[in-house]
C-alpha cells in the first residue's frame, strides 16, 4: 500500500529550508520587489516551503513568479525568444522550438519512480530508492540554475473546484516549459490557496535543462516520487520529459486514484468528446489509446470536443459517471494531421488567430512549418530537427532523414478548435460519460469496433490493448501491451489498478454505467486476405464507429453477439457511412468484422502468460479470457479458423 509523506522529502532535505523565515530570506535574496509582492499573495506554507527549496536547491540567479496575468504571460513569450528556446515564425503568435536530435521523446530508459524500501512497483516501470535518488539529485542538480531565471507557476490540473481537479506548481528554468505549461493548464494564482485547502494536496514539479548539451543528456533524468507527489527533471526539454504537470503528475492522479479514491475516482489516459445529433441529444465518449495510436484524431471527430489525452473520471452523487479534462490545451503529434482529417486543427494551424508552438517539424525559407503527411506539397530544403535539411539527405546510418521528426508536435490553447465546447470543458460538474473505449495498433486481430457483455468485459477490453511502438518513446521498439494504454503511467502493480477497474465500474454506486468498446483502425488488407500493408479503413471512418458506438449506447439499434462481445450490423454501418457519404460494400464489412480464431486464441493465451507473471491479479481477468476462449473455440470446431459474420449470426 502506497503511503504519502513518507520516508524523507528529498526536496525539502537537499534544499535546507524548514520553516517560513527561512522561506522569505532566499525569497527576498532572489526576488525583486516586484516579484516579492506577488509571492507574498499566496499563503499555503506547503507550497512556499517548496518554492523556497527548488529555489534553494537550483540557486538561480533570480525568480519571476507566473501568475498568468497577460502582462506576466507576454513576458514569458519574449524571455523565450530572447533566450533563443524559441524562434518566432511567419505567422503570427507561431514559434519553434527544437529539442536536442538525441532527446525528442520521452526518454522511458532514464525514468524512474522514488520509491521507499520495500514497496512495490508496476513490474513495467523502473524505480530507484529513496536513498539513490537522494544521492544522485544532489550531486546533478544541486545549482544546476545558476545563470538562468527560475520561473514558477501556479496552474489546476482540471476546472476550478471539480472534485478530481489537483492544483500544482510548475518551477522551471526553461521558457519553453512555462510558455508550453500557459497553453496547456488553467492559471489558478488567485485561487491556489482555495484549491490547495479543498484538495488537501499540492502537485509540485521541479525542472531545468541545465547547459542543454547533447553530452549532458546520458545524466539526464525524470523522477517522481510517489510519497511526496514532486517531480525532478534535468538535463532535458522534450516537454514529456519536462512538463511534469503532464505525465509526470498523471502518474501521481493514478495512484492517488487506485489507493486513495478506490470507488470514487479514477484518472485515465484518454481523450473525452461528444457527438451531438439535431434533435438535441449529446453523448460524451471517453477513449483511451498509447500516444501516437490516432487518440486526437477521435477525440477531433466529435461535435463537441473537450480533450485529447487526459480524463479524470468520477461517479457522481447522482450515479452518473462524469469526467474532466485536467489539461485546457493540446500538446499533439503532427504527423498526418491534414486538412482531410483533421479540418478544425488545421485551420488552427495554416491561418491567422491562434498561438502555436511548434517543436520538431521542418521550417521553410519563408518561415513556415511544415511535416510529414501533412497533405501538401513540401519544400525542397529547410531546418529541422536534425538541422539543414535538403530533400533525399541521409542519416549517418543511410535512411532518408524525414521532413519532420515522427514525434514533431504542435501545443495550442483548447479555445482555438472550432469545435471545442469550452463551456462543458470548464463545467466543474464534468461531463457524463456514456462510452469508453480502448484501441492501440492491431494490424492483424480485433475488428475496427467491437463492444463488451458487461463491465467484466469492458475492464478486459482495457486490459488487453497491444500497439506497436511508437516514436513517443525513445527506445521503443516491437509489438508491446499497453494495459489502458495507461500502461507507462501506472506507477504501482497492475493488480492493483485492475483490481480498481473492476471495483470502480462494478460499483453499486455507479447506477448509469457506460459501454466499454474496444476501437481499431489498423486491420491491413494483408491480414485480411489481400496484399500490403495499406489500412482496410481511413480516418473519416472514425466517425462511423464512434456513431455506431452512440446510438448502441442510447439503445437506438441491436448487435450482433460474439464470444468477444458485440459487434455492428452490416445494415447499420451502411446508413452510416451513407451519412458520410462513402460507399461500404459489405464485401469490406466481411473482411473487417470475421473472425481469425487462431490471432484471437493466440492473442488470449499471449495476454494470460504475461499476467500469470504477475501477483495478484484479478481471477475476473482470467474468466474473462477462458468465456472467450471457449466460445471461440467453439466457433472454430464448427466452421473452421475463419469465420464470417453471417456464420456468427447462425449460430446466435
């Protein structure tokens, strides 16, 4: 069991301050007057203690305190340009930033979780010990400000006073970090206090990139401890990386959600959307997908957008289940992100209005972005993020380097999207929730949309993502799980966040419970009897399993049953894509929707040897398995290892 406040706070230890009047000497030292009086405004003692240490611990030469003002906001812009993190381009408001070419990603291999002696870790991540950590931050970050202006901000991770909401300090010497941390979290300077007192907690993040050299990168590290809910990052500024109030602190709501909210509250890696039909009626989906796996192209999809990568979830007094985006922007791969697709981001993108951080993509002569898949026609040379490029140049290994990096991503207020429902997005009540779904990248398997029996089911369907790697990670390779592709960011063992899954959505409590889909669009013509590795689907046809999904859920249609759960109709498919105005011949529906028994079976007995490894699992997880097993195999003594929908129905 996870206990907070335990063992010694290395930030308050390494830094030396323990009281306020310690506080206010290094406050009055670093500060000038103008600065000093904006300090002075907040009175939580935890969270100056804290801003007290990083500053002890960092010794920059000054401070300047966000409170996100847009005087203070403006300010931030220009610290960035002068210092040359960031470099204005043609468009109005758009800058970019590179990383260092080694550090575009996050950096999974030089990540770990603080943890006392004795406690228990996922078996995925990695941990140092208390001890280690101490020594190490120490020795590597002990002054690593010196010559840079220390930036603090007071930001809420979700709408003011919603019950999953956690207020949290971002303390960086990095502009880039702050200005990215202004378009992605609520400014809540005048309300921290409040919000501090409300939740009882306070997120705190610690960062500096140090002199930003490619030879400083093999000491760079992210830690987070787990007891004292503070991030360290050094030595590095791909914001995953950096902006711990992201990932860093998401890892933090997970185990505050599994050991301190069991049945109340749960946070997840998933976009939140909402489809809304002429008649009125509007129907929120959360989803979950690993980074890079089209999370934000769904979450674009819907009428009424809230957020792209994060959800905290809650069932409510009344027994709905509600959710809030704890981000109020997008931090978002670019890579084949087109006017096709993606049509409320690219306006964003390609015209005046909206401020636009670029990190990582190709600028032009003329000082314009550009990436790949981006559905134009690319220049011939430029800058990116290996420096000069021309068309046709190698990497020292031979490969043609890209024109932007697979990872290159664009950071923009919320606000800006068209279709963005701010309104609901800022709602302290949340939304409702009235469908989950779970998707990774399956080339050879699962159908494009398929919905579980029960909540059983639903946790399962979660259970069981596979995606293959992804350029979000460095050092990733292969197919890998992604359990809830929440996977990298599930601090303690999977048992234990299984075991809240299945409480949570079991809970008497939750009295309107969702459905629990699983979403994928990665099924190849050659897994389905053709050739190539072409897709059998494309983007816009998200916007047909997601409609399926919503009138499933406000029982406008039937479905077919399968061991697996249950999937569409032809005939209800078909209007929809009519809707779209897209022919789907149900020769395209027979590929997408049969059934492989053996990559099921072997996808079954692949998940339950790897959970096998693990202590305490859930024995729900392993009925799950074995009701599908048998039916499926069922399935396959009657009419062999492929079988059709109409098959299936015959036998319903």
């Amino acid at each position: 069991m996870l206990e907070l406040k335990k063992g010694i706070d290395i930030l308050s230890a390494i830094g030396g301050i323990q009281n306020m009047d310690g506080a206010e000497r290094i406050f009055e030292e670093k500060c000038d007057p103008e600065n000093l009086e904006k300090l002075h405004f907040i009175k939580n003692e935890e969270a100056l203690l804290k801003i007290a240490n990083a500053i002890s611990l960092m010794t920059p030469d000054s401070v300047f305190i966000n409170t996100g003002s847009e005087e203070d906001l403006q300010k931030i812009r220009e610290m960035s340009l002068t210092k040359g993190e960031e470099k204005a381009l043609a468009m109005k408001a758009h800058t970019i930033h590179y990383d260092l070419p080694q550090e575009q990603a996050r950096i999974i291999d030089r990540t770990y979780y603080i943890v006392n002696e004795g406690e228990k870790t996922s078996v995925l991540a990695r941990k140092i010990l208390r001890s280690d950590a101490f020594q190490y931050i120490n020795t590597n970050f002990k002054g690593i400000g010196k010559g840079k202006i220390l930036l603090v901000g007071f930001f809420s991770r979700g709408p003011v006073g919603a019950q999953a909401a956690i207020p949290a300090l971002e303390i960086t010497t990095s502009t880039y970090v702050m200005h990215s941390a202004n378009l992605l979290y609520r400014h809540v300077y005048h309300q921290f206090d409040d919000e501090a007192e409300r939740r009882g907690i306070i997120l705190t993040n610690v960062h500096s990139e140090g002199p930003n050299r490619p030879e400083d990168l093999p000491n760079a590290r992210v830690f987070m401890d787990r007891s004292w809910l503070t991030t360290f990052s050094m030595f590095c500024t791909y914001a995953g990386n950096t902006l711990l109030l992201k990932k860093g602190n998401h890892r933090f709501a997970v185990d505050l959600a599994t050991y301190f909210r069991k049945e109340e509250e749960l946070s997840e890696h998933m976009f939140i959307t909402g489809l809304s039909r002429s008649d009125g009626r509007k129907t929120y989906f959360a989803g979950a997908a690993p980074s890079g796996c089209g999370k934000t192209t769904t979450a674009m999809v819907g009428t009424d957008f809230i957020g792209d990568d994060l959800a905290q979830l809650w069932i409510a007094e009344d027994g709905t289940l509600r959710a809030i985006n704890p981000e109020c922007g997008i931090f978002g791969i670019v890579q084949d992100v087109n006017r096709e697709g993606d049509p409320y981001l690219m306006k964003c993108l390609r015209e005046e209005g909206t401020e636009v951080i670029w990190t990582n993509v190709l600028i032009d002569d003329h000082g314009v972005p550009h990436w790949v898949g981006n559905g134009e026609e690319p220049p011939k040379k430029g800058v990116n993020f290996q420096g000069e490029w021309v068309e046709g140049k190698m990497d020292e290994t031979g490969k043609p380097v890209p024109l932007s990096h697979p990872n290159a991503r664009c950071t923009l207020l919320n606000s800006a999207i068209g279709n963005y429902n701010e309104s609901d997005a800022e709602d302290p009540k949340g939304v409702e929730i009235k469908v989950i779904t779970y998707s990774g990248r399956d080339s050879d398997t699962m159908p494009p949309v398929w919905v579980g029996k029960n909540s059983d089911h639903g946790v399962v369907i979660g259970a069981s993502i596979l995606s293959a790697a992804t350029a979000t990670e460095v050092g990733a390779k292969g197919v890998r799980r992604q359990p809830w592709a929440n996977e990298p960011f599930i601090p303690g063992p999977l048992a234990d966040y299984m075991n809240a899954q299945f409480v949570f959505f079991n809970s008497p409590k939750l009295k309107t419970k969702p459905i629990m889909a699983g979403l994928n669009y990665f099924l190849t013509h050659g897994a389905r009897g053709g050739e190539g590795k072409a897709l059998l689907g494309e983007k816009r046809d998200v916007k047909v399993w997601l409609g399926w999904l919503e009138k499933l859920a406000n029982n406008e249609l039937d479905a077919v049953e399968t061991p697996i759960g249950f999937i569409p109709k032809y005939e209800d498919l078909k209007i929809l894509f009519d809707g779209i105005e897209k022919e789907y011949p149900k020769t395209l529906y027979d590929k997408q929707f049969a059934f492989y028994i053996d990559n099921m079976l072997a996808r079954i007995d692949f998940q339950e040897e790897a959970y096998k490894k693990e202590e305490n699992i859930s024995p729900r997880l392993f009925e799950s398995y074995q009701e599908q097993r048998m039916g499926l195999e069922a399935l396959k003594e009657k009419y062999g290892s492929i079988v059709s929908v109409d098959q299936i129905m015959e036998t319903a």
